[in-house]
C-alpha cells in the first residue's frame, strides 16, 4: 500500500510508474539498509562445534532468543498510516 501512496501525477503511465517507484525506494531504503544490517549479523553467528560448545549453546540460547526478539521488534512492530501523505516533490513522507 506505501506503494500505492507514491503515485506521482505525471502524464504517461509509464512515466508514473518510474516515479512511483523511485519514490518509494527513496522513502522505504533506511529501513530496508536497518533489516539487511540486523538479517546480516543474525547470519554470521556460527553453529557450535563440538559437544561442549553445543551443551553452552543449548543453555544460553533461550537468553539470546529473548534479547534478539527485543533488538529486532521494531522490524515487526511497524505501523502503516493509512493517513500520511506522500509529497511527490520530496522523498520524504510524514509516517509512512
């Protein structure tokens, strides 16, 4: 629906669909650049090796799970304004 939001008022659909689009990734490229840093160092950690490395894994995953959903609950708690408006001059928008 941000999408939907973007449409710039340009005489050729072609041409609004180019701006559309641009405008959108103008308004959605901090957060998308804050999900692939976070998805990023999620990917990093490293399975244990070892059958104590696996035991210390198993005891303090729980710890991580929990402070992992806090870190990354702004991913998931995203509010969509169905109000905001998008100015088509700008690549901003109040909201959204």
């Amino acid at each position: 629906m941000a999408l939907v939001k973007c449409r710039a008022p340009v005489p050729s659909p072609q041409a609004m669909k180019a701006a559309s689009y641009s405008q959108f990734e103008a308004l959605r490229r901090e957060r998308v650049a804050r999900i692939l840093k976070q998805s990023r160092r999620t990917g990093e950690q490293k399975a244990p090796t070892g059958w104590l490395g696996r035991k210390i894994h198993d005891l303090i995953l729980p710890v991580f799970l929990r402070k992992g959903a806090q870190a990354t609950a702004w991913m998931y708690d995203y509010p969509f304004l169905w109000e905001a408006r998008v100015d088509p001059r700008r690549s901003q928008a109040t909201n959204l």
